[in-house]
C-alpha cells in the first residue's frame, strides 16, 4: 500500500515543478515586456523628463542652443566678407562698360546698341583705345595680365558665315550656315598715333550681311584693398572681358554688351603690417570650435536615430512575436526622427562649410559661391531644428502639429494645382510670347503668374500686351481673367482653407486628446512617472521583476 503513496507522492512533486517552471517563464515574459514598455516611454520623452528619469543632462539640447549662437556669429561675419567680394565685383564691372563703351550710361544694358555700319567700327576702336590707354585713364589698380615677361594681347574675332549672297529686294538668298572665324590680335604695347590707334593700322573689315557677331576679349587683374581695413588679407582678381557684337537676327540692331568672368586666386607675394594676421587666425580658431561642437553634435544625434531605429527593430520583433501582429508603417517611422537627421544635415554642411571658409581665410581656396550656399542652408537648418524642442511645450508646438497633419494633403493639392499652372504656362508662352515681354520665355511666364497669384503687378501685365492682333489681345483677356480668377479665388481659397481646416482639427485635438495609435496605447500602460526612480538603470530589473511576479500572483489568485 506504501508504493502507491510514494508514486502519487512523486507525480504531486513533479507537477509543481512544472507549475514553478511555467510561472517563471510567463514572469520573464511579462518582464521583457514591461521592460520594452518602459524603454518606449523613456525613448519619446522630452529632455526635462529624461532628466527626471534618469538624471542625465540635456547635452544635445545644450549643444544645439551653442550651435545657434556660433553658426550665426560665424555666419555674420562670413557675410560681411562675402559683400565687400560682391561688390567689388560689381562695381568693376559697371567701371569697365563705363571705360570700354562708348556712350554707355547705367541701366541702358537691355537698350544698348548701334544702328549704322560707322557706329559698329567706331565702338570696336573706341574699348581697343581704351584697352591700349588703361594704365593712363583708369582710376582703379587695373593692369594687363602677363604670361611670364610679356603681356597678354586683346583678341577681336569675328563669326560669320562661310558663304551668303542676300538679295532682300528679289526675296532670293544663297547661304552657307557654317560658321567661320577670323581674329586679329593687338598688344598692349602697340604704337599709338597720337594717343590712339587708327582703323588703318589694321586690315579689318565687316561684311554686315554674313556677319553673326564681333567679340573683343581680354584679360585684365586688380587687387581688392577694401578688404585690409576689416583685418582681412586683399584677394588678387583675373578679370576675363568680352564684348560681344550681336548681329544674328540681321534686324538692322546690333546689340553691344560686356560680359564679365571673374576669378579670385591667392595673391602670390604679399605682405601687411599691423594685426591682420592675428585676426584671421582667431577666426580660423573660432571656425575650428565651430567644427568641433558640430562634430559633438553630430556624433550625438546619429547615436540617437540609430537607437531609435534599434528600438523599432526590438518592438516589431516583440508584436509579431506577443501578439503575431505587424506594426503599421506610421507607427514604425515614430520611431525616425525627423528632426535629428535635419539636425545631421546640417551638421555636415557646416562642416564642409567651414572647412571652405578656413581654407578662404588662408587664401588656399576661393569658393565664395559654394562657401555661402553650404554655410546659409546649414544655419537656415539649424535654426529650424529649435523648432523640434520648443514642440515640447504645448502652447508652442501648434504649428508644428498642423504642418505634420497637413503636409500629406498639402502635397496632393499642390500636384493637381501644378498641372492646371503648367498648363498656363506653356500657353501663355506660346500665344502670348510674341506680344509681351513677360512671357518671352518659361521661366518668365512662371514668375509673372506666380506674381499674379499674389496680386502683384497686375495692371502692368494687362497695360505692355501689345495690340497689333486683335485676336491676341482679345484672347490675352480671356486667359488672364480666367487665370487670376482661377487661382485666387479658387485655388489659393482651397489652399487656405485645407490649412484652416487642419489648424481646427489639431486644436480640437489639443483639447479632447489625440487618436491612440497601436504604439501609444502599448506604451500607456506603463504609468510610472519620470521621477519615479523606475527608469534607472540599475534599479529597473529587480523592480520590473518584483511587479510580475505580483501581476502573475494577483491575476492566479480567485
């Protein structure tokens, strides 16, 4: 009788270590769970409660409120160099139409041109004269470039075609298109004749009916010196002019002009007394502090997407594992922050940024243009980015909210609105072209019915459509009423009102909560607050453990 005692005895013992087993394993479960709840909380807190949380300070905070102040002053002061470049260049250029063309006044550019055969010859001779008389009429420091010893010659081509016998009065033409080429070349060093040289020094003669366009190029170099009294080192600049005769309409109008192409290079021997060369090494130290905090911030914010990218791995693993379900698409890209990969971009433009502007100041590189695009975009970026923390607080971060909601359907609205505006282009251009000066070309039409759209110019629009077809002009009508009426009072209304209505949405939101997502409402369970001491690390196993066991206990317990 004692045998089966100790057999029923030996099957009780067995199922209990079973039951142990089996309430251990759903304990570790509910741990990895609460686990993953937890770090979802902590991953999508602000900086205030992470610091609650865990103590840790808000270093990417305190580093991108640095980088602000930094950028901007490195910026400012990059700008003010960058001007004195720009109008040093510009105002060469005005001075070389005022040496090099004769009877030119400002603002004539689009109405400069010669009408007679004598004009032509005297406005080629006139810039040669002036090219040979520099060094004695111009006020600048100009001087001619030199290849070696010698001095570089002003070459006067002319294109033309290779055969053409033109008979207007008949309506007959015989024409060979293929262009051909003819120079002639004058030395600085030319002999004058009293002062100036005479059109029968040379064998030069235009046939004005083959003739395409004459072109006076030459080379000359100048020294920026505005620059020494802001403590900066003087640029040397190559100055490469034409001046282009263009006859290929044959309208009886040549029209002249000059045409500028500017080099900057480092200056080969130089030499400035006084503290120049202190001040540009403390703003070359004060760019590499620049490099340096956005190297820090960049380490940070990719240290926080790849964590965040993890995270989405580890949640998605979880659900399709716990609940043999997938996460949806928006859900996963919570976890892509938006914010730190603009934070990243500018990060790197500011460097490279940086790096040109270190190299300007040192006058190995002259790439203003490149420079000022990469340092503009880097700071327009990083003031943007402030915009992700002041989202934080509730009353700051409506605008932010209504961007978001709205974008997808602002997108899709504007690629409908994109095909009724191109449509306006390409006619306005093909009909309206001829007759108007703002749609001689696409580009043009765009900006003047983007201008339209805003309201701006209009009556000027209207009044420059030319009346020499009255079936244009009539038509001209119908298309700018119909456009102006379309687009303001329609489209941009829509527009307006797409915003409007998802402002209102998104504040109604703000006060009767916002729709839980799947991901929301998993991490809503957890409700232990961020100064609770549970999201320390080394306090957060034992605890979670603790808090398992009890719901497993509690949950078995009638």
């Amino acid at each position: 009788m004692e045998n089966p005692e100790v057999i029923v005895s030996s099957c009780s013992s067995h199922d209990d270590d079973y039951s142990y087993k089996g309430q251990s394993s759903i304990c570790q479960e509910l741990l990895l769970e609460d686990q993953l709840r937890r770090k979802l909380k902590f991953f999508f807190m602000n900086p205030c409660e992470k610091f609650w949380a865990r103590g840790r300070k808000p270093w990417k905070l305190g580093i991108q409120l640095l980088k602000i102040a930094m950028v901007t002053i490195q910026l400012v002061f990059f700008g003010l160099s960058n001007q004195m470049v720009v109008a040093f260049k510009e105002e060469n250029t005005v001075a070389f139409k005022h040496l090099f063309l004769k009877g030119y006044t400002d603002r004539m550019d689009d109405t400069y041109a010669v009408y007679t055969q004598v004009d032509v010859y005297d406005q080629i001779f006139f810039a040669i004269n002036r090219y040979l008389q520099l060094r004695n009429i111009s006020v600048g420091n100009h001087a001619y470039e030199k290849k070696g010893a010698e001095e570089t010659a002003m070459a006067i081509c002319q294109n033309f075609y290779k055969r053409g016998t033109i008979c207007p009065g008949n309506d007959t033409f015989d024409i060979d298109p293929q262009i051909e080429t003819e120079c002639f070349y004058v030395e600085p060093m030319q002999p004058l004749d009293n002062g100036t040289l005479r059109r029968s020094a040379f064998n030069f003669t235009l046939d004005f009916h083959r003739l395409v366009t004459v072109q006076l190029t030459f080379k000359l170099k100048a020294i920026n010196l505005q620059t020494v009294r802001h403590h900066e080192l003087p640029d040397c600049y190559d100055f490469t002019l034409t001046i282009v005769f263009d006859n290929k309409a044959h309208s009886g109008r040549i029209k002249i002009s000059l045409d500028n192409d500017i080099a900057i290079k480092e200056c080969k021997e130089w030499h400035v007394s006084g503290s120049i060369q202190k001040n540009t090494h403390y703003m070359m130290i004060f760019d590499a502090f620049v490099i340096l905090t956005c190297s820090a911030s960049l380490v940070l914010c990719t240290r926080s997407v790849i964590k965040g990218i993890r995270l989405q791995r580890e949640f998605v693993a979880f659900s399709l594992h716990q609940y043999n379900k997938e996460v949806s698409f928006s859900d996963q890209m919570e976890f892509v922050n938006g914010w730190y990969i603009m934070i990243i971009v500018s990060d790197v433009l500011t460097i490279i940024g940086s790096t040109l502007k270190m190299e300007i100041q040192a006058k190995s590189l002259t790439s203003y243009d490149v420079c000022s695009i990469l340092l503009g975009t880097s700071t327009m970026l990083v003031w943007l980015g402030v915009i992700r923390y002041l989202g934080f607080f509730q009353k700051y971060n409506l605008l932010i909210l209504t961007l978001r909601a709205a974008l997808p359907n602002v997108i899709r609205f504007c690629c409908c609105a994109a095909m009724i505006y191109l449509g306006y282009c390409f006619c306005g251009w093909i009909v309206l072209g001829p007759y108007h000066v703002k749609f001689r070309s696409l580009n043009m039409v765009s900006e003047c019915l983007f201008s339209l759209i805003n309201g701006d110019d209009m009556y000027a629009t209207f009044e420059k459509m030319q009346q020499k077809s009255y079936l244009v002009w009539l038509f001209s009508r119908i298309y700018l009423y119909s456009f102006i009426s379309l687009f303001i009072y329609m489209v941009l209304s829509l527009f307006i009102a797409l915003i409007t209505d998802t402002y209102e949405t998104v504040k109604h939101y703000q006060q009767e909560g916002f729709p839980e997502t799947e991901l929301h409402a998993f991490i809503a369970q957890c409700k232990d607050l961020p100064n609770s001491g549970r999201y320390r690390l080394e306090e957060e196993s034992p605890i979670t453990l603790f808090c398992c066991c009890k719901r497993l206990v509690n949950k078995e317990v009638p």
